[in-house]
C-alpha cells in the first residue's frame, strides 16, 4: 500500500514568506501526478518535503498508514530521481546503480539480480561496464530511473527529470517513463514546469501557483474544465486566447461584445452570465477552437467574426494564423492547407460550446 497523503501542508524558510500554502494531495496506490506550474510555485519544495530533503513547517504526510514528518529520508522507503542524474562518475553503470543496494548490506547474488532486471526493463544491459562520461544524457537518465528502481520502493518520486534532454529525448523518455510505470505499477510523484509532460504523464495533475494547488484533477478535466484564469491560460500550447469585454443582452439574448464585434452565448450560459450584464469579462478560447470561416462548418453570423492575419506559422501539420482585432489579438490553429494572406481580412468562427468566460477581478471561471 503506497497511497500518499498531504495534510494542510506549509512551508515557510526563516524570515520570508510561506513558499507552500495549505496544500491537500491525496494520491492513490499506483498512481502517476504530476506536479505542474511556474518556477518558484513550490512544486519542488512540496516534492522534497515528501523525500523528506526539507522540514515541514506546518501539516502532515503520510505513505499509507505511516506518518513520516518526522521520519528520516533514509527510511522512507522512497526512491528519487533528479534533474542532474546524480551519478558517481568514477563508478560504471552497475556500480552506481548497485550503490544503495550495498549500504543496506544486501547478498551480492540479490544485487545482481536487481540490478540485472532494470536493466533490462531500461534497456540498458549493454551499457552496465560503461562509466556516465561514456553514455549520453537520455542513457545516464535511465541509469539514474534504474538506481530507483533496483531499491523497489513504496513511492517514486522524479524532480524535473527530463528537462536536461533534448527535444527529441524528451519526447522519447516520457514514452519510456509511461511504459516504465504501466510496468512496475508503483506509486509516481512527478514535477516539471512542462505542461506537455504533464498532459501526457499524469492520471491526475496538480497546477500550482505561489505555493497553493489551485486545480487537482485528471489532465482532460483540467485542460477542458479550467478553474480559473491562470489554469486555463497555463495548459494548453498554444496557450488559450483571453479577451476583456462586456455582456450585453439584446432581444433576450446575451452577447459578449469587444470593440466591433459581438459573439452570442449559448442559452445554456445565461444563468450564469445573468449577474454581468453590462459588466466586464474576460472571454476564453482555445486556439483549435477557432476557425477560418471556409473551413467551418458551424458559421452563422453569431458566432463569425473578422480578424486580420498578422503572421503565420507553418508547423508541418498545422498553421498556426496570429489574428489581430481592434482591441485584441488572437492565435488560430489551423489545418496546413488553410493559408491565408499575411495582411488580409480572415472571418473567422468560434467554437461556442468550447468558450469560456472568467470574472475579472476574482479571475474565477463563470462559465
């Protein structure tokens, strides 16, 4: 059993301010969550407090039944990889990898058998006699994912593993991370300021922001179901389009007007869009949702607007149309043969049932 628990969790250094600020994690057995968000949200802060590397100022952690605050992080029973891989470099692979194993006296023949298996669950057995100056950096990555593995621990826990790599790496090694987990069926704490990593690693994400959780849900909730304004813009590349203006109602229905034009909200949105008639919002699109009117198949003058194209970006696959309004701009992803003029006039189509909107002052979400 290695559920892991976060009980009204702070964390506050001598003399500055709290860097973790309540925060409630329950994490299932054999669950992987990634902790996202900004440099200095106190993801990391949160993880070492886990490993037991930082005090906890205020709150309780358990792993299972046990309550570890005030247990050392030697006998945790946790396993943690690093950013900087952390290898002895004048060991060879299955020194480093067998180190641990050798400071808790264990038989030489369980050694190599443990070591012999990551390994091979690594893909790394031809490279066991090697030293890491002799590797590359994904190689001395799974070098560093195996001395965790060998010491088969209750919870796994990786700070920002991958951001030492290439792109092409990286790519490959959160493939070799997801397999890895899918395999050993252990209990995963993962950090990284890459919403990418995060989408596609997590069961479940935690979005962090000035040392608080603000959203800790599955990846298509929080990426369908933003809680507010910060989450919404933060998942998703690229990242959601944000417009200020005002709700009007007009013959009975509500419409979000900016500058020349206006987009009519659904009649299932009015409920909550009521109390701000005539008042500021903040409108939210995500660029996959917009689209050149003749491509679209949903336009009807309620939903259409126009937009100059300002600059396009040719990704192979997808174009990516930067579109400028009279009080805002806004970025379209869009099919590759969808090549509009730089400078031209673009009607362009909202999605409206993928719309949001968002309080301008609380920055909450209302819709």
């Amino acid at each position: 059993m290695a559920e892991v628990k976060l009980k009204k969790i702070y964390k506050a250094y001598t003399g500055k301010t709290q860097v973790v600020k309540n925060v409630n994690l329950q994490i299932h057995d054999k669950e992987f969550v990634v902790l996202v968000g900004p440099s200095g949200c106190g993801k990391s802060t949160t993880l070492r407090m886990i490993a037991g590397l930082e005090d906890i100022t205020e709150g309780s952690i358990h792993i299972g039944d046990r309550l570890i605050n005030d247990v050392p992080a030697k006998d945790r029973n946790i396993a943690m990889v690093f950013q900087n891989y952390a290898l002895y470099p004048h060991m060879n692979v299955y020194a480093n990898m067998a180190f641990a194993l050798k400071l808790r006296k264990y038989s030489k023949a369980d050694i190599d058998l443990r070591v012999t298996e990551a390994a091979e669950i690594l893909g790394i057995s031809h490279l066991v006699t090697r030293k890491p100056k002799e590797i590359s950096g994904g190689e001395r990555q799974r070098v560093a994912v195996g001395r965790a593995i060998v010491r088969k621990p209750d919870v796994f826990l990786f700070d920002e593993p991958l951001s030492n790599l290439d792109a092409k790496l990286r790519v490959q090694m959160r493939t070799e991370l997801h397999k890895l987990h899918l395999k050993i069926q252990t209990t995963m704490i993962y950090v990284t300021h890459d919403q990418t990593e995060a989408m596609t690693l997590g069961d479940r994400i935690a979005v962090m922001k000035d040392g608080q959780v603000l959203q800790f849900d599955s990846p298509l909730d929080v990426y369908d179901n933003p809680i507010n304004k910060f989450v919404a813009g933060f998942i998703g590349s690229p990242p959601m389009n944000f417009m200020n203006g005002k709700i009007v109602k007009d013959n009975g229905s509500l419409y979000f007007g900016e500058g020349k034009f206006r987009i009519k909200a659904l009649g299932d949105m009015n409920s909550k869009l009521e109390k701000y008639i005539d008042k500021e919002v903040v409108f939210g699109i995500r660029p996959e949702n917009i689209y050149d009117k003749l491509f679209a198949s949903n336009a009807t003058p309620d939903n259409t607007l126009n937009a100059i194209c300002d600059v396009m970006e040719t990704m192979g696959s997808e174009n990516h149309l930067y579109l400028s309004t009279d009080k805002n701009t806004m970025v379209a992803v869009v099919e590759a043969s969808n090549k509009p003029t730089i400078g031209s006039m673009v009607e362009v189509v909202f999605d409206m049932e993928k719309v949001h909107f968002f309080d301008p002052s609380t920055e909450e979400t209302i819709v």
